[in-house]
C-alpha cells in the first residue's frame, strides 16, 4: 500500500479552540474526493450546528452522539449511564471502523471520555490496534494520554493564547456550538 493511500491515526489535543472543528474540516476535505466519514462524538449529547449541516452531507460524512444531553459533570467516579453510552458509542465507531464504508473515522471527545474515566486507555489503544490500514483515525479531545499520542502519526495540540470567554462572552451559535 502507498503512503497516499494507507491511512494514518491523527491526535488533535490541547487546551485550545479548534479541535473538533479541525476534524470536521479533514472530513469535509476528504468529501470533496467521494471519501466518506464517521463521526462519534463522545461525551455531547446536545445539539451543535455540525449536526444539522452533516445531515445535508450524509451518505457521505454521517455522525452520531453518544452522551447525554447538557455537560458531563465528573469529579470522582463517573455515572454508569455515561460509562455505558461511551462504551456502546466506541462498539458503534468499531462497526462502522470495520465496515469498509468510511475512509475516515473520528473519535470526537475521546479523550476526555479517557480522562474522566468513561472509557480505559487500554480499550482505545485495542480500538486503534483494529484500524485497518486503510481507513484515516482521528481522535480529539483534551488530555490526550500519552499512549495515545505515541501511537499516532501525526499529533497537533491546540493552545489558547486568548479567548473572548475571558471576557465573559458565551458560547456562541454557529462558532462555539
């Protein structure tokens, strides 16, 4: 296999803005040559504007959540109901990995889903050890675990050097959510 076609795993991390959206961007790139995507996205279960746009792209990019709707709040020991949705979501992502439908797959938030404790290094690195060669990964989220990152090919973190939140300003429609 080429490198132009073997796919490769991509770790987008940091405490910056920009993560899920530079995803978003690979699968609309990747549209662009007939490539389908999957999207899951771990820990959202409310709505973002990327859900109705994706729904215009689908067959081509489809996405699907797998939390609850409103913030995730973890201090200790994670809900169960947020353990099991993660769980079944990286079974979904699995299926839809191995299916030969989609040349990408992203992994929205999984990295917070490791950091919270809803899902293991361990299953994720078993996720990723299952990427056939051809299919692109790309897992997002802050706090990406170091394993994680040295199994990628390529790593990006993005940091924040100023934001409007500091001054007060909420999420807004169409640029935050």
């Amino acid at each position: 296999m080429s490198q132009k076609e073997k796919g490769y795993i991509q770790v987008y991390t940091g405490n910056g803005k920009g993560k899920t959206t530079a995803a978003l961007g690979l699968a609309l790139r990747a549209l662009g040559y007939g490539y389908r995507t999957y999207i899951g996205q771990f820990l959202k279960g409310q709505f973002y504007g990327e859900l109705e746009a994706i729904k215009r792209l689908s067959p081509y990019i489809v996405i699907e959540q797998f939390g609850r709707k409103g913030f995730i709040h973890v201090t200790e020991n994670p809900d169960e109901e947020d353990i099991r949705r993660a769980r079944e979501g990286l079974e979904k992502c699995r299926k839809a990995m191995l299916s030969n439908k989609y040349k990408i797959i992203i992994l929205d938030e999984i990295n917070v889903a490791i950091y919270f404790n809803l899902l293991t290094e361990k299953e994720v690195l078993d996720f990723i050890n299952q990427k056939p060669e051809e299919v692109e990964l790309v897992l997002t989220g802050r706090y990406a675990p170091e394993s994680i990152i040295e199994r990628a090919d390529l790593v990006t973190e993005m940091k924040e050097i100023k934001h409007y939140y500091q001054k007060g300003v909420k999420a807004r429609k169409g640029f935050e959510k």
